[in-house]
C-alpha cells in the first residue's frame, strides 16, 4: 500500500503559514509523488485558505463533532470540514482525549461521522508511559481500537494512527522492536474487526518522528506512513521525513 506522512500542526500557524504549505508542494515533485501521500491538517481557521491550493498534498482537520449541526458552540462537523476543502481529519488524538475527557465511544462517533461526510479518518490510539511501564500497553491500544474504530470501514475512508503518549514531544521513541509488536497488534485487530480489509488499512506511527529516525522507523514492518507533530511545521523537515521513502 501507498504510505501516508501526514503532519498535524496544532494549534499552530496563521495565514502567513502559507508560505510553508507551498514550500511542501514544491518539494512534493512526481517522483515523490509516487511514493508516498502528503497531508496537513493546520488549524480549522486555515483549512479553507490552504485547501484550493494544496494541489498533490491533502488538506485535514484535527477534530469534528460526530452531529451533523446544532447548538454546540466552538464545534466543527464533519460536514463543514468537507465543505471548506479538507478531505480528511484526525480523530482521538490523546490531546484531545486527556485535555477534553474525551472517550473510545465519543472517538468513534466521530469516525464515523468523518466517513458519513466523505472524509478520511485519522484515528488515534496509544498509552501512557505509565501504562507502557506497568505492562499494561498492549491490552490499552487494544481497548481503544475496539472501541474506537467506526462500525465499517475501507482501505480508503479509514486510516489508524499509533503515538504513544509518551513519546509525543517529548524527543523519546520507542525502539523499532516496540513500535513493530504494536503495529503487528494493531493489523491483527484490524482484521478480526473487518476481515480482509484491516490488511490494508494504512498504520501511521507518531511520536517525535523528524528527518533524523524517519527511515528507522517508517521501514518497520506494518508502519504505513507517519502522523507528524512539530516537525510538520517546516517544510524542510516535513519533506526530509517524507524522503525515507525515495
């Protein structure tokens, strides 16, 4: 499968941030293009700006609400993410798990309110590094794809991303050996959910990926690609770790 190195910037960036979105397309030449699928998901504010010109590299959100409209004051549906140009969004992410409470349930509404819109959905999951210590991270990243993942999904609409929270930046990485038990358990959950189609669902890793380990860690075996923090924020970096893959 076609991996996927895509760059979540936060809650950073403003319109002038533009300047780095058209530096990424212009690194993002045919040959690379080949090779590996490019996406950011900046600020919602910048989602329609950024969008008609990212031309080869897909433009995300970095939450939704899983309702179609209402009185949720400060939400983003899925739909409207859709109408301002983006074609996927991140889902899980354990910043908004530990900052807003929220739960495998609430993340899986939200999947599959991603996919009702037509969007990719990012899903994220990972343990604590108390829970990696006390043995415990397997059986966590295991509850949380069974309760997180949407009822369906296809190689297209749904795409899974691993982070360890202790790794995100913090610069520590677990080693190739972790990340591979991790992402070999994940593909095994991903089949008994959907059969044939959990083999080819992409697994992105995330956790302190720069130029520096991205050829480590995106040759491990079922790392399909990278969910990329800080290191999204500049051009130069973004597309060194996207280069592993050339």
């Amino acid at each position: 499968m076609k991996p996927l190195v895509a760059g979540n910037w936060k809650m950073n960036g403003v319109a002038a941030s533009v300047a780095e979105l058209d530096a990424m397309i212009a690194g993002h030449d045919a040959a690379s293009r080949a090779v590996v699928d490019l996406a950011i998901c900046p600020p919602a504010v910048l989602i329609a700006a950024f969008a008609p010109r990212s031309g080869p590299i897909a433009i995300g959100g970095q939450d939704c609400h899983a309702k179609v409209s209402g009185a949720h004051t400060g939400d983003i549906a899925a739909e409207q993410l859709k109408d301002a140009g983006a074609t996927m969004v991140i889902v899980g992410h354990s910043e908004r798990r530990t900052d807003h409470g929220e739960t495998d349930e609430i993340v899986r509404a939200k999947a599959e309110a991603a996919q009702r819109a037509g969007l990719v959905a990012i899903v994220c999951v990972g343990e604590t590094e108390a829970e990696r210590k006390s043995g415990r991270a397997l059986y966590v990243v295991g509850t949380q794809v069974d309760g997180s993942m949407p009822a369906s999904a296809t190689a297209e609409s749904l795409v899974v991303a691993y982070e360890p929270v202790w790794a995100i930046g913090t610069g520590l990485v677990p080693t190739a050996a972790d990340v591979a038990e991790v992402h070999g358990f994940i593909r095994a959950k991903l089949v008994a959910l959907y059969g044939p189609v959990g083999e080819s669902v992409r697994i992105l890793y995330g956790g302190s990926v720069k130029p520096s380990n991205a050829k480590e860690l995106l040759s491990v075996k079922n790392v399909n690609g990278a969910l990329v923090g800080g290191a999204s924020l500049k051009a130069t970096d973004f597309l060194a770790i996207a280069a592993a893959y050339r």
